[in-house]
C-alpha cells in the first residue's frame, strides 16, 4: 500500500520555533518517517540560525558572516519548505546531509 506522505505535517516544521514543536509532538504517536525527515531538517536549520547568532556577536566580520548567513539560510528554509510541501525528501541545499549525519539520531 503507497500512502501519501503528511506534507501538512512536514511543512509546519519549518515555520518558527513552535511549528517545529507541534510538528515533533504530532508525530511522536504517528512516527511518520517523512515527517521525521522533514523535522531532521528543519532542527539543523534551526541550529545553524542559533549559531549564526553567536557568531553575529564578534564586530565586523561576524556581522558580515552573520549577514550571508542569513541569506544562505533563507534560501536553504525555501527550499527545505518547498520540498515538504512538494511530497520530496530531499536534503536542505549546502548543510542538509550533514543534518542527517549530524542529527539522525536525535529522533
């Protein structure tokens, strides 16, 4: 039997902190592998926002660090969306495999 994959689901995880958090609790009694994907993503992103804060504390070229960083990571929450909605499962352009590397085991 081929189900359709939550996309809903999958999509909520990547818009703010609390999405991601109704995402995760979802799923916890629905175990959704697409879903879990998806959440494996978008906590790297996540992660990788947290660390771009970090850096934007050191003058000059952490501001300029943290600025391109801003771009690339909005481009990678694009099309990380995208693809949920989309129904694909593909890694976030630039760091998404090593999310999965990375992050795999945290669900």
């Amino acid at each position: 039997m081929n189900t359709k994959p939550n996309t809903s689901l999958a999509a909520i995880s990547y818009l703010t902190l609390i999405g991601f958090l109704i995402a995760l609790i979802q799923n916890q009694s629905k175990k959704e592998a697409f879903t879990r994907y998806h959440l494996v993503q978008s906590l790297g992103l996540i992660l990788t926002a947290i660390a771009l804060s970090i850096i934007a504390i050191v003058p000059v070229l952490g501001w300029f660090i943290y600025i391109v960083g801003i771009f690339l990571l909005l481009y990678m929450w694009i099309v990380s969306l995208m693809n949920a909605i989309k129904a694909k499962e593909k890694p976030a352009p630039l760091l998404g495999k090593k999310y999965i590397q990375w992050l795999d085991s945290v669900f």
